[in-house]
C-alpha cells in the first residue's frame, strides 16, 4: 500500500540525488584549468539528459526487470511499459513503482558523470557521450541487476547499501581504464595543472554534502530508522574524512588545504556509501576515517604509477567505494539493520569474504567491459583531442564558448 511520506520522503530524495550532478558539475569544473571549465561541466550535466533517455527505454527494464538467469533484467518494462504509479511488489511496496524507477535514474545519471574527471581536458564531447551510452548499457545496468535488481550477486548474499559496488567500484576502475587507454593530459609531469577556481570546487562540495544525505538516507526506500541511521552515518563519516585528509596531508605537506578538505569530504562520503543503512555511528566514524586516509595514499599513488587520473576519481571514488564494501564487510550488524549481515567484528567473517567477491566479480567485468567500450569507439571515432584542440582547450575548440572574458 502506498504511504504518502514515504512518497514525499523518496520524491525530495530523487530530488538531491539530482542536484549531485550539478554539484559534480561545479566540483570538478573549479579544478581544471579556465579554457576547459565549460567542456568539464557539460560533460557531467549532459548526463541528465542522454542517460535520463536511456534509463527511460531501455536502463530501467534491463536494471530492475524481471530476472533472466541471474544476469539482466528482461525488456517488460521498455520504455515504462507497466511503469504505473501503482506500487512495487519486488522493490518498494509503500511508493509508486514510477518514482522508484525515477529515484534510481538519478543514480544512473550520476555514475557516468563521475568517470569524467579521470579524463578531464582531453576527450572529444562527440564520441564521449557515445561512451557514456554503451558503457551504461554494458556495465551500469548489469552491475545494478546484479546486486540490486535480483542478480546473482544480491540472491549470493552481496550487500551495497547505496552504491558501493554499483556506483563507486564501476566508476572508479572505468576512470582507470580510461586513463590508461587514452594516455596522460600534454604536458603531464613536465608542467603543473593548477586548479583555476577552488571556490567553484568547494560550491560543488557543499551540494555533493547536501545531495548525499539523499543517496544514502532516500537507499532506505521508505522514511524510516533506517533511513535515519543512513542519514546519520552520511555525515559521521564526511565529517570524519574530512578531518582525517586534512590531519594526514597538514603532517604529510605541512600545511592543509581547501582541496585537501574538500576531497576527504568526498571520500569519507564516499567510502560510507554502501554501509549506511547496515552499521552505526561508531562504525560510521571508523570507514570515515579508513577512508579520508586510504584515498589520500592513493592520490598520492597515482604519481608513483604513473597515470593521468586528472581530478583523482580512481583515488576518491574508486578506492573510496573498494574500502567501504571492506568495511561493510567488517562493520555490519544486524542489531543496526535486520535486513542486513553481522560482519566479521560481529562474528560472521563468512560475510566479509561474500563482500570480496562482489567487489572481485564487479571490478574485473567492469575492467574488462570499459576497456572493449572505449577500444571499439577508438576504432571509429577518436576519443582523445588533436594535440592542438587539446592546447587551445575544450570550451573553445569543443563548444566554441569561453566561460571567462579577457
């Protein structure tokens, strides 16, 4: 039976899920340089409407359609065939199936717009929004079958809260891929890339912040304790993260900075994800802290590798969504959430090793699958700029617009 607040809860919820790719838009846009803002930020806000599009006809049905074989939704719910304000009797009995399906198009939007920053200043916009297309269709949407739609992964006993493995793991070893597969920026490792508008940055902080609270809280799918418990640990563990980037790169570099901040933020936020709803805020503290340090080593890994992760999506979201299915696995309690696992501190470790797998079996298809995405579109269309649109830089030679006049 459908419950008005439960509805109003999950409809503001769709909302800030919204509203975080706007706010990805504004993060990433302050850290490249002023003649690539505009091509960083339509690259994230495009999304809103390609993928809307492929949610529509064909993302929904294949996510969250009636099981085949534990891999794929089948197509009964093509272009919202069946799609009613009636409710679900799978996925949320108390709102209309219709704002289930829009709630998690929002996060389908959001995931690829989050691959962009590993890429940032170097990819035609042409043959980027056809990557976008094919890897949601052979990576987004079956992952989110898998685990959340009534896959394999889920019916094996795999949990992600709000998008650990969905949203996190799958962007994160994309944008690796992706850096590998289309080289470094000009000038890596012989010139600095400064961010040209640290303020524009923390704009987008404070709404990724803000949108977050209903990522996490609105993954309870009802207004509810476990909604506030998610809410509540949202903010235990950016809050955390921050703090712990800022400590670690202050004694690491001597002095801490505004971006430093603002990527613990994003990385405790991160790292929390898929345990939200399944520990409390102790444990909240803990993945925070796990994860403000461990992302912080891993941005600092990247110069030891050698890869151009340009706005550290590989070291944020990558390891963010990594460490926090770990955690998840350490962490959970049934006492905080029936409907979840006791974790290995709660004397199942039977649980963390079903936690590895999920992150072994999403990583590895996801690898593979990018790599075959992005190798077939070279083939056709190059998806690295000429070196001199590159020089020039993509508002200008991309979109012919310039964000800031002389």
């Amino acid at each position: 039976m459908i419950q008005s607040g439960d509805t109003a809860f999950i409809l503001i919820c769709a909302a800030l899920v919204l509203l975080m790719t706007p706010g990805l838009a504004l993060f990433y846009g302050g850290m490249v340089r002023s003649k690539n803002v505009l091509g960083t930020i339509m690259q994230s806000i495009f999304m809103i409407s390609l993928i809307s599009l492929e949610w529509i006809y064909i993302g929904y049905s294949m996510s969250f359609g009636p099981d085949v074989a534990g891999l794929i939704g089948d197509m009964s719910y093509f272009a919202l065939s069946g799609v009613t304000a009636a409710p679900s009797a799978t996925y949320a009995t108390t709102i209309p199936q219709i704002l289930f399906m829009i709630y998690q198009c929002m996060f389908a939007v959001i995931t690829p717009a989050l691959i962009t920053g590993a890429f940032a200043e170097r990819v035609r916009f042409a043959p980027f929004c056809v990557f976008s297309i094919m890897w949601a269709v052979f990576v987004y949407n079956p992952v989110c079958h898998w685990v959340w739609g009534g896959g394999f992964l889920g019916a094996y006993g795999v949990l992600d809260f709000a998008g650990g493995l969905v949203v996190h793991v799958t962007c994160g070893i994309a944008a690796l891929v992706a850096c590998v597969a289309i080289g470094p920026r000009k000038g890596f490792g012989k010139r600095q890339f400064i961010p040209h508008n640290l303020p524009m940055t923390l704009t987008g902080t404070g709404l990724l912040w803000f949108g977050w609270f209903g990522f996490n809280g609105g993954s309870a799918l009802a207004a509810n304790g476990i909604a506030v418990t998610a809410f509540v640990a949202t903010h235990i563990a950016g809050m955390t993260g921050m703090a712990t980037w800022t400590l670690v790169e202050w004694y690491h570099s001597g002095k801490p900075t505004t971006l430093g901040a603002a990527s613990g933020a994003i990385a405790g936020l991160a790292t929390i994800t898929p345990a939200a709803g399944f520990v409390g805020p102790n444990a909240a503290v803990a993945i925070g802290f796990m994860g403000g340090l461990f992302c912080y080593l891993a941005v600092l890994a990247k110069n030891h590798f050698g890869y151009d992760d340009s706005l550290d999506v590989v070291g944020i979201h990558g390891v963010g969504g990594l460490v926090g299915t770990i955690g998840l696995g350490l962490f959970a309690s049934l006492a905080v959430n029936p409907g979840g696992a006791d974790g290995l501190f709660y004397g199942n470790p039977g649980f963390l090793g079903t936690q590895l797998i999920g992150i072994g079996v999403v990583g590895g298809y996801t690898l593979v699958t990018t790599w075959i995405i992005i190798k077939a579109i070279n083939a056709f269309s190059p998806l690295r700029m000429q070196d001199n649109d590159e020089e020039v830089g993509m508002d200008t030679s991309e979109h012919s617009e310039s964000a800031y006049q002389a």
